[in-house]
C-alpha cells in the first residue's frame, strides 16, 4: 500500500529477462527498489508504450548485464535511479516521445553509457544526472534526432569517452547542462550528424590530448556556453562546414579553438577565448568574428578572416606560416606585449583597418611572404631596437598602404633580399631611430608618404629605389633627411619636400653607381640641401626643378 511508507523490494529469479518486464500499455509503476541477487539482462524491461515509473530504483551494480532500463515509447520516469556496473543505464532502443525527468544513472562500465539512445527521437531528459565512471555518459546514435538535454549533468570518463556523444545524429539539443570528462571529451558531435546544438551550457574537460567540444559534424553550434579546459583545448572543429560557435567563453590553456584537417565556412563570433585560435593547413573559408582572444593566432590554411576582433598575447599574435595564403584581417587590434603582434610567411594576405602595436618587440615581420597587403592600418612599436615593420628573407611585392607606422626606433626596415616592396599613401615615424631603412634590396618603392626620423630615409647596397611625392623630415641634428650609398645603384627622388636639421643634409649620396635623378624637390637643410660625395664610376647625376634653401651654418651652401 502507498500509504504503509514500505517500499517493496523486488528480487527476480534466476533465468529472469527481467526483475520488472512490462508488455502492457499504460502502466504505473510507482514504488519499488529492485535489487537483484543472480545475474539478469534487465532491471526494467519496458516493450509498451505510455508506461508510468515513479520512485523505481534499479541497485545492480553487478547482476544486470544489459540495461538498468530498457525503455520503450512515450514512457514517462520521474525520480528514479539506476545503479548497474557492465551494463547501459537507461537505454532507449528506437524510443520516441519519452520523459526521462530528476532521474539519475551511474554506471562504470567502459563499453557501456548511463543513458545510451540508438535510433532515438524527439525524447526529452530533464533535470538528470547521467554518470559513467568508466565510459560515455550520454549516448545518442543510429539516427537519432530531436532530443533534448535539459539542465542535467552527463558526465564521463576515461581517454576518448565523452560526457555526451551525438553521433550519425541530428538536430539534438543540450540545454542549460554540466557536460564533463576530465580525460576526454566532454561533449562530442561526431560523424554522420549535423544540426545538434549545445546552448547555455558548461563543457570542461581537463587534459591535453582531447578538447571540451569536438565537432566531426556539419551545421552543429555551440551557443551561450562555458568551454573549459585548463591544460589542453577548447573547441575542435574537424574537418566539417558550417558550425557556429558564439555567445560563448572558452577558457583554455592552449587553443581555444581549432580548425582542423578540411574545415571550411565556420564561424566564430562574439566568444571571449583564453586559447589561442589555429587555422590547420587544409582550413580554409573560416571565419572569427567579434571575438576577443587572449592568446595567439596561428594561420597554416587559406582564405579565412579574423574581423571586428581583438587579439593580444605576452608572445607573437597573429602568425601566418609559409603556405598560408589568402587569409583577412579586418577591423582588428592585435597587441603584443613582448614579441610580434603579427609574422607574415604566407602570400597575398590581407590586413586592412587594423591596429597592431608591440610593447618591446617589433609590431609586424613580412618574412618571406609575397604580395602581401597592409592597409589603413596603424602599426605601433616602443623599442629602441626593433622595427615598426621589418620586411626581409625574400618577402617581394609586398605594400603597405594608407597606413601610420610609429616606433621609438626603426620605423620600416626593408632588408635582405626583399625586392619590388612598396609604402604608399603612408605616414612613418620613428621617434629615436631612421624612420626607414632600405638594405641590400632592390626595386623598393616609396611614394605619397610622410617620413619623419633621425634620418627620414636611407638606402644602402639597393638597385633602383623610387622615392616620390613625399613629406621628408629629418630631427637628428646633423642628420639627413635622405641618405643613399655604400654601393647603391640607381636612385630616383622625385616631387618630394625635404627637411633636415640645423646641421643636416636635405639629400646626401656617396658611393653609389648607375644613374641618381633628383628633380621636381624642395629641400630646406641647415649645412646643405643636396651633398653629392664620390660616386663609382661612370655613375650619372641629373638634378632638375629643385628649389633649395640652406638655413642653418650655411658653410657648405646649397649643393
């Protein structure tokens, strides 16, 4: 009687299917531990539909060896609990429309889960707990879709075991849940699905080998939710389309998020990471989005954009390996506190609208890389030792456009076999340092800029530099505010107006070879407007149109 305030105990015998097997429908069971004492498949074995259990606890954790409980469709269990060692907890095999509500399962068997749903639709688990001691906790597949997980706890364990699976299912739902695995995932959307969403939810996981969230999946999103891993990673997404990570944090001590293998056209957006971001070599059409990111950002593959975005890390920022080509950034600020804010090895990226500055590093490297682009953007280093923006080891066709370059030292320093680089439309300021340097290249271009350093421009060992339509302005007292030489050929300076101190030089040129043209100038030097020193030989000098004016001592006079 419900009333004794007994709970009757059920024990079965042995050869038993089941300690309760119900083959009828609408059912109520309410009531009753079931304890057995030989070994049985099944604690409950429900084959019916619209069956009732309240209050029905399984305790086997040795003699039930296939399911706590077997449930059929549009079946209703509210505060019940399963207790089985190598067994499922609540299995689902083909169920539709059933409640599973403020039940829970624990379970320790590494081939088994605390609820595993096979081929399972539009069932609903609410205020569960759902435990594995020794495997997956939560297990949908063969089709499953359009179950809810809702403000339960699915918790894993062991390496490659996941708080909760979905997979080769769709259009599932966690909602408002703790999902764990210290060892391995916590949630995971594997092959063969797509449309799952994980929403208001904690993932955390805690090791390097397996991320909290790992999606083999098109079209799944995470949203809303609290990503932790403290030792290893976020969010894997491998090899699909179309996923959606945002309105989320991820907290992780490696990458926040990843884009692996084949990864095209995911998104990312307004996410706070403390991990990094890595584009593998076969990602590409990925994008990050409104999002702040406390840690690095490794390019390896093609055309993905990081816009609208905030990255900073003690080390380098954004990293673009050789082979990385046609990748975006926009509208970004990238802040470096000790190293680079940005290294650029790939081809014919695109930084446009963004702020890169380093603290006592240099703000930006093009090594290497090719036709790469910088435009109205602001690079801003402070130190007296590194460069504004350093282009070299054969880095050819690169411009910068549009854009404010400020350092305490170097300002642009274009170096080392790097040829047919061009600065444009441009302000460069050094503060202590040359505002810029062009080394042992060729073909470099600087035009329609503002120049301003302890000398404005210097050219050494260079074939075929154009200077044109410049604001030179030299502040080193005997400075000058163009220098050219040490075995430099072919040199043009053209329209420009130059400045230089009340010691300084306007155009200074020794030992150079081929062909020097100064026209169209207006220099404005304390010691001379245009020194020519000895040249090599056969070496030509055409000046042109140049209005000079000497202000300073004066002793060496115009030209």
């Amino acid at each position: 009687s419900p009333t004794s305030g007994l709970t009757p105990v059920v024990a079965p015998p042995a050869a038993s299917t089941a300690a309760f097997l119900v083959v009828n429908a609408s059912v109520n069971v309410i009531g009753i531990d079931i304890r057995p004492t030989v070994l049985v498949q099944y604690g409950v074995h429900i084959s019916s539909d619209r069956v009732f259990l309240s209050t029905v606890n399984v305790d086997a954790p040795v003699f039930v060896w296939g399911a706590g409980m077997h449930v059929s469709s549009r079946t209703s269990i509210s505060y019940s609990s399963v207790t089985v060692g190598g067994a499922n907890g609540f299995y689902l095999p083909g169920s539709t429309m059933t409640t599973i509500t403020h039940s829970t399962a624990v379970v320790s068997g590494s081939g088994r889960r605390a609820l595993y749903g096979a081929g399972a639709s539009s069932n609903t688990i609410f205020a569960a707990v759902m435990r594995n001691s020794a495997g997956n906790g939560v297990y949908f597949d063969g089709g499953s879709r359009d179950n809810t997980v809702t403000a339960s706890t699915a918790a894993g364990s062991g390496a490659g075991f996941a708080g909760i699976t979905f997979t080769a299912a769709s259009s599932n739902t966690i909602s408002r849940s703790y999902l764990s695995n210290a060892a391995g995932y916590a949630v995971l959307f594997g092959a063969g699905g797509g449309y799952n969403d994980l929403f208001n939810s904690t993932a955390v996981v805690s090791n390097i080998t397996y991320p909290a969230v790992l999606s083999q999946g098109s079209d799944n999103a995470v949203t809303g939710s609290v990503v932790r891993n403290p030792i290893g990673d976020g969010v894997h997404i491998d090899g699909v389309a179309r996923n959606l990570v945002t309105l989320s944090s991820v907290n992780a001590a490696l990458y926040g998020v990843e884009f692996l293998n084949a990864a095209s056209s995911n998104t990312v957006s307004i996410v706070y990471s403390t991990g990094g971001v890595h584009f593998d070599a076969a990602a590409t059409y990925n994008t990050v989005s409104f999002s702040t990111v406390a840690s690095s950002v490794l390019f390896q593959g093609d055309r993905n954009t990081l816009t609208d975005s905030r990255f900073l890390d003690e080390g380098s920022v954004i990293v673009f390996i050789a082979g990385a080509n046609f990748n975006s950034v926009v509208r970004s600020t990238i802040v470096s506190v000790n190293s680079y804010a940005m290294n650029i090895g790939g081809s014919s990226n695109t930084v446009t609208d963004a702020y890169l500055r380093s603290d006592s590093g240099e703000a930006a490297i093009i090594n290497a890389g090719s036709y790469n682009a910088i435009s109205f953007s602001t690079i801003s280093a402070n130190s007296a030792g590194q460069r504004g923006l350093q282009i070299y080891g054969g880095a050819n066709y690169n411009r910068l456009t549009a854009s404010v370059v400020r350092n305490q030292g170097t300002g642009v320093e274009i170096v080392t076999g790097a040829n047919f680089n061009t600065i444009a439309q441009s302000t460069v300021v050094s503060r202590g340092g040359d505002a810029i340097i062009i080394n042992g290249v060729s073909s470099t271009t600087v035009v329609d800029s503002y120049v301003q350093g302890s000398t404005g421009v210097l050219v050494t060992n260079s074939t075929g530099t154009v200077v044109g339509g410049m604001i030179i302005i030299a502040t080193g007292t005997g400075s000058s505010a163009l220098w050219a030489g040490d075995g430099s050929v072919n040199l043009t300076v053209t329209s420009a107006t130059i400045t230089a101190g009340f010691y300084g030089y306007g155009i200074r040129s020794e030992n150079m070879g081929g062909l020097i043209r100064f026209t169209s100038n207006t220099i404005s030097a304390g010691a001379a407007g245009v020194f020519i020193g000895t040249q090599a030989a056969n070496t030509q000098v055409w000046i042109g149109s140049m209005t000079v004016e000497v202000a300073g001592r004066g002793a060496l006079g115009e030209v």
